[in-house]
C-alpha cells in the first residue's frame, strides 16, 4: 500500500502522472517491486525466466560470446544487464572463463548476484560496466518504463494516471511530441481507439549501451515482435502485470506489488541499432539456440538417458530426463522458443 499511497499523494501535489513516470515509481521507485526485498526472478519468485528454467540457455550464450570474442579479440569484457538473481552468469561461466560483469538497479539482485557468482563485479548502472566485448540483455527492455499511445481520429493521445473516484484511474490528454514522433514511426498501422507501448526509455538504453560497447555485440532477448506482427495485439494493447507466476490484476491497482511488462518493439530496436552503426539480425530464440548448437546438446542428452536406463541407474535416468525436459522447455515455439533475440554487432 506505501507505494500506492506515495503515488496518489504525489498526484494530488503535482497532477496526474505520464505512464513512464508511473511504472518507473511502481517498479524502481521506493518500496516498488524491484526495489523491496524480495528476489522476483527466482523460482519461488514472480515470473520464470530462461536461465531459471535450464542452466543449457547460458551455457548455450557462451558460444555466443565466444565466437563473439574469436572476432574481435581482447580487450573483452562480458557484461549482463539486468542480471537477476545470476542464474545466466553462473551457467554461462561454468563453460568459458571471461572478465564478466552484471548491472542491476535491484538491490535484492545485487546481493543475490554477490552470493550466486562472486567472481562478477556487480554494478548499478551500465555506465560503470559496460566496455568492448558483449552485453547481454535476457527480459530486461521489457520492464524498462514505456508511456502508452492511443491512437485518436485527431493524432495521438497518451494515458496519464490520475485520481478518479475508485482509486487510480486512467485519463487522456493529447501525446508530448516525443511520444507521437515515436508511435508514428514505429507502431506501423494502427487502428482507432487502439493502444500503442511508446519505448522510448527501450530506444534510448540500446543507443547508450552501443556507444559503450564501441567494438563488440549486444544480444537483446525478450518476448514481443516486429511492429508489422504487434499488429493484431494492438486493440487492447500488450500491457500486463505478473504476480507469483501468474498474470496479474491491472496495473493500477497494486502498484509495488506486481511486474509491470509489455511486449518488446523489436522494429524500434534495430532501427536505433542501425542508427548507431551496428549490424542487426533478429531471430527467434529457438532459431538463436539452434544456431549455436542447443539441438546437439539436447541430443546428446538423450543419448546419456538411454545409456543411463541401460545401466539401471534411475535416479541419474531421472536427473538427466529433467536436465532434458528443461532444456526443451527453451525451444517451444509456443513459449520460450518464440521470443525474439536482436543481435546488434559493431
Ligand atoms: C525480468 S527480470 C530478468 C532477470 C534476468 N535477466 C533473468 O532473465 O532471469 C528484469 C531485471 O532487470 C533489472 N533492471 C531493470 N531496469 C534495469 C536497468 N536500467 N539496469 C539494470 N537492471 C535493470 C530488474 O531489477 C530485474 O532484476
């Protein structure tokens, strides 16, 4: 309730507040969900990320960083934003030895990545860590801020959060140009009435990190899509909360105690990833891992299994079925499989 009540206090002082301004208090601001004490991206958490769901997903990324590092060579650092609890570090360094850092804005992340992976120096901003070699970024531009666009038969409007009469409330004005310069740009066709995530904040952190990597790559993955597919998920809009794995209740009514996300603009990514001069590829994360060899592994992992039933050894048959059945969890196109990886190299 403290985070719900500092922002109606806040609306009552200074008025109604820009949807960015708003998630970026419900999330990062004092008491908001990635700023309390709870760890959020755990299995006991709020939401189930790849690294949580199989350690193969970072032992597969290491390949990437690897090939990364054969093309460019030393000076290479590693770097991941929005770490987390540290479950990609850990596996990925488990297979290659690399001068690695992670970012993270939650405190209860950081300390977690201090115990996880002591040989990662943790910072709180990109700024501090970020250097030539590869940044990594897994269901991070996600929960960064984005203001919500809707399209009106005049031109844009945008959605502020007010005070109505049950609580929170959401109320029109006409959009800052910012905002409608970007949803022109890259919201492609949308239809009256329907909802656009501006992402700008998204737009702004891949320009940043690019300039700081200088020579290397930037791997982005995350659920969402080219703008040309966001299409049909227009009318209503993608924003949504998650609580304890489960979609949550409207964004307005537990602000602290909920995920806030939307689906990525991938369109506006590699637009400003060309912008900065980088070469851009956007695959799916099924076609990523396959790419870097997942299905070899996968197989391999079979064949262990059988080896093992062979054997007579059960318990290990088990293990290594889990290990298996994880692992696929990754490539299901209708799930993990489906989420868009950007590959931005300069
Ligand atoms: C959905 S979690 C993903 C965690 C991890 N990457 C994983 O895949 O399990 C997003 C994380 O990004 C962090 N985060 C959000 N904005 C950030 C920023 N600007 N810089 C660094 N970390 C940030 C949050 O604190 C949170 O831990």
């Amino acid at each position: 309730m403290a985070v719900l009540d500092s922002l109606k206090h806040r609306i009552m002082d200074s008025g109604p507040l820009y949807f960015d301004e708003f998630m970026n208090e419900a999330l990062y601001g004092p008491g908001g969900f990635f700023a309390g004490d709870v760890l959020r991206s755990v299995k006991g958490g709020d939401f189930l990320t790849s690294p949580e769901v199989s350690p193969l997903f970072g032992a597969t990324l290491a390949r990437f960083v690897e090939q990364e590092r054969a093309r460019i060579g030393e000076p290479f650092r590693l770097v991941e934003v929005g770490a987390g609890s540290g479950s990609l570090l850990a596996s990925l360094l488990a297979e290659i030895e690399v001068d690695a850092w992670a970012v993270e804005v939650s405190p209860p992340a950081r300390l977690a990545l201090e115990a996880i992976v002591p040989a990662v120096r943790v910072a709180d901003k990109a700024e501090t860590a970020v250097g030539r070699g590869v940044v990594l970024a897994n269901e991070l531009l996600d929960n960064l801020p984005m203001s919500l666009a809707v399209r009106r038969a005049e031109g844009w409007a945008e959605q502020v959060v007010a005070i109505g009469p049950d609580g929170l409330t959401l109320e029109e004005v006409p959009a800052r140009p910012e905002v409608g310069a970007w949803a022109d740009r890259f919201s492609g066709p949308v239809a009256e009435g329907s909802l656009v995530e501006v992402q700008l904040q998204a737009a702004e952190w891949v320009r940043t990190v690019l300039n700081l990597i200088g020579e290397g790559a930037l791997l982005v993955i995350d659920y969402g899509a080219t703008a040309e597919e966001l299409e049909p998920r227009r009318v209503t809009g993608t924003l949504r909360t998650y609580r304890s794995h489960h979609l949550g209740p409207d964004p307005l009514h537990a602000p602290g105690q909920t995920d806030i996300t939307a689906d990525v603009n991938f369109t506006a990514l590699m637009a400003v990833a060309e912008e900065e001069g980088a070469a851009v590829e956007l695959l799916r994360q099924d076609d990523l891992l396959t790419d870097l060899g997942l299905r070899e592994e996968l197989s391999r992992l079979r064949r262990e299994e059988l080896e093992l039933a062979r054997s007579g050894d059960e318990m290990a048959r088990l293990q290594m079925r889990s290990c298996h059945t994880e692992a696929q969890a990754l490539l299901n196109p209708r799930g993990l499989g489906d989420f868009r990886a950007l590959v931005a190299r300069k």
